[in-house]
C-alpha cells in the first residue's frame, strides 16, 4: 500500500461506543490516529473531540465523508443506521468499521458486503471477542488440543439494562438484548470453534423485568448446533442485577476451562461509602463491586482497532469482516423464529419481508 503514515480515522457517534473507539486509537496509537468525529448530538462531538483531542469536528458525518485525508471510518451509530452509513462510506471510498449487530436485516448485510466490495473498501465487524485477550488464550489452547475434542462453548453477557433509549426501541435497534448481546454470543462461539457452519437454532427469550420500557426481549437462551456436531449455549440478560457479567465455559472430552471476563479481572472491593469509579452498569459502588482494571484493553477494543488499521494497511488479514456480521444476522433470524414457533429452526434461515429480527419472535 502507498501511505507509510497513520491510518486516519474519523469516527461517526459520540456516545458511548465512540468513546471506546477514541480511546482505543489513543492506547495502541502506532498505527491509527483519529482526526474527525461526526454526531448530530448538540455538544457531545464536542466534548468527545476535546476528551481526546481531535481536531475536526462535524454534526452530519456526510460533511466529513468528504475529507479527503480520512481513510476508514467508524460507525458507533444505533444499529437501525449502520447499513445506509455503511452506503455512505463505501461510496466515499473509506475502509467502513461496523459495530455489533451488523445492521437490521439480511438484505442490508448483503448490501453492505456488496457495496464494500463493489467499492474495494474493507468492511470490519467490530465484535471485539474476537481480540478480548482471556477468550483469545481460551481459544489458543482449544486449538492447541488442550481440552481434547470441545463438545459445548458457552458465552454469556449479562447486565440490568443499556444505557440510551434507543436501544428500548425496538424500531431502532431491532430487537432486545437477543439482538444487542446475543450477537456477541453467537459470533463468538462461531470464531472460537473455527467458523463452521451453524446447522441450527433453539432459542427461548421473554420480557421479564422491562416490559414498561421496551417490546424487546430481557432474557433469552440460545443453542446452537454447528456442522461439527458442537454446541454453543448464549446466554444473555438485560434483567440481571449487581453490574456487567461477562463470561464463557469451554468443554472438551479432555478438558475445560472457565473465563470470567469481569469479576475474574476485577478487586473484589467492598466500600461503605462508595467511590468515584464507573463500573460498568453497576447502579453503585457502595456494598460489595468488582471494579475492573483496564477495562479497554482485558476487553480487546484497543486491540481490535489497532488490527482494523493494520487491515487497511494491508499487513493483516482481517479477523472480523462482513461475513461473519451476516452469519451472525441469520443466527439471529432463525433465533427469534424459533423463540415464536417454539421449535428449532434449521440453516439457511432466509424468511422475506424481515424488517425488524424481533418481528419473527413478537408478530
Ligand atoms: N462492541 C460493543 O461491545 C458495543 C458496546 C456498546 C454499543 N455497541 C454498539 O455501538 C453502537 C452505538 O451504541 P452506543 O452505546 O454508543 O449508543 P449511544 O446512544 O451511546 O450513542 C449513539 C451515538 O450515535 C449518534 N447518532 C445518532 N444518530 C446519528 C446520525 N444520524 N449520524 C451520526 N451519529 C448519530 C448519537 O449522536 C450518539 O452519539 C450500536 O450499534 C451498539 O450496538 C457496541
């Protein structure tokens, strides 16, 4: 590739998931340096820019699609935008970092992988498991042989709930935490087992605890039954108490092993009086808390960043692609059908007229 220099980076959000992003580039800073951000937010691009010191700031990420300097763009946008961003940035000729869930539909995620060829851009799914360095040594030694033939991968993520209103709605973001964090789960055991094609879908999800917020679902189960004859079990809730629970089981005839994401890498602290440290969707800090140290980096985002760049670059293969976004996306789809019909749903999984995944659960 012809520039040696910094991958230039403009980041499209500036909200949560931006932040991540901007921070990420700012820990693994070698080869990638963000230099726009665009969020229609009244003052929150702002406050983000100035956070992390970046020098160009736009309220309509189209304005800063035509800086001609930016090379990749990230989009840390509410998931019912992703694929007409995806468009946009495509057709600008920038590398395009999409976050979880890739899009809404399946008609968009193979939309966005063809626009993205079509324009000989990359598209990265941004699923930082992927580079989330406990997982990432679960599954070295999983391919090392150390627990024999793996039979069952379990994820799980857990927690009481995200933290903007988009997410509530259902028309925004697809579906409830089956769509916002069973992707991960699914994706996951995907990557972990080496990518086989998923044979099937059982999955049971209900509204337990936040039916006055949101259609979507607040607790769900996943199983999935891969070519190889492995499980995956996903769990995931919006409806637990106490904070982020991050974790997965591996089991092999010869072995297991158990990574706990959060309370595994935190201080087990109990405070009376309460501190001034965000855990992450933890209400407080007084009473017992887990406060994780270098949350960022035991997660893999700054890793994860660092590998798009280096993507762009030419000197990676990328690890998170379209591809696996859309893989994951029919997971989701035969998930939510099959938590309606109550009965496993079988690959491939192409029902038409889909606008929303969660419409194949709630009719
Ligand atoms: N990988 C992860 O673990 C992870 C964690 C959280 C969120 N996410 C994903 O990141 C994305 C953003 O989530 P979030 O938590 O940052 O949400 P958020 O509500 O905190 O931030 C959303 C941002 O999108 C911006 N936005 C809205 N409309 C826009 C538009 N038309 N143009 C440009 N910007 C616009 C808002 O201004 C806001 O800054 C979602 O897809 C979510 O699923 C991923």
């Amino acid at each position: 590739m012809s520039n040696p220099g910094k991958v230039k980076v403009g980041i499209i959000g500036s909200g949560f998931e931006a932040d991540i992003h901007a921070a990420s580039f700012q820990i693994m800073p070698e080869e990638a340096e963000v230099v726009a951000v665009a969020s229609p937010t009244p003052g929150h691009p702002e406050t983000l820019a100035e956070r992390y010191q970046i020098p160009r700031v736009f309220h309509d990420y189209r304005e800063m699609l035509k800086e001609p300097d930016i090379e990749m763009v990230t989009i840390a946008a509410p998931n019912y935008l992703h694929a007409r961003m995806t468009g946009d940035i495509a057709r600008a000729g920038k590398h395009v970092v999409c976050e979880k869930p890739l899009c809404m539909t399946l008609d968009e995620a193979d939309e966005m992988i063809e626009v993205c060829r079509k324009q000989g851009v990359l598209l990265l799914y941004a699923e930082e498991l992927f580079f989330t360095p406990k997982y990432v040594k679960a599954k070295e030694m999983a391919d090392q042989g150390a627990f024999g033939k793996v039979y069952l991968v379990k994820q799980s993520e857990k927690h009481f709930g995200p933290h903007s209103p988009w997410f509530w709605d259902v028309e925004k973001s697809g579906g409830g935490v089956f769509m916002d964090m069973g992707c991960h789960g699914i994706a996951f055991c995907y990557w972990f087992l080496g990518r086989p094609a998923i044979r099937s879908v059982l999955c049971q999800m209900g509204t337990y605890v936040h039916a006055d917020k949101t259609r979507g679902e607040d607790n769900s189960f996943c199983i999935l039954e891969f070519e190889n004859g492995t499980v995956g079990l996903v769990e995931n809730s919006w409806a637990r108490r106490g904070g982020m629970d991050d974790r997965v089981e591996v089991y092999g005839e010869g072995g297991v092993t158990y990574a706990n994401l959060h309370m595994g890498n935190a201080l087990e602290t109990y405070s009376e009086y309460g501190y001034g440290y965000a855990v992450e969707k933890a209400p407080s800090t007084q009473g017992w808390s887990y406060p994780v140290y270098e949350e960022l980096w035991n997660y893999g985002f700054p890793q994860e960043m660092r590998h798009f760049a280096r993507c762009v670059r030419g000197k990676e293969e990328p690890q998170a692609t379209g591809e696996d976004g859309r893989v994951v996306m029919e997971a989701l789809y035969a998930g939510y059908h099959s938590a309606g019909t109550g009965c496993k749903i079988n690959l491939p999984f192409r029902p038409q007229g889909v606008q929303r995944p969660i419409e194949l659960w709630r009719k």
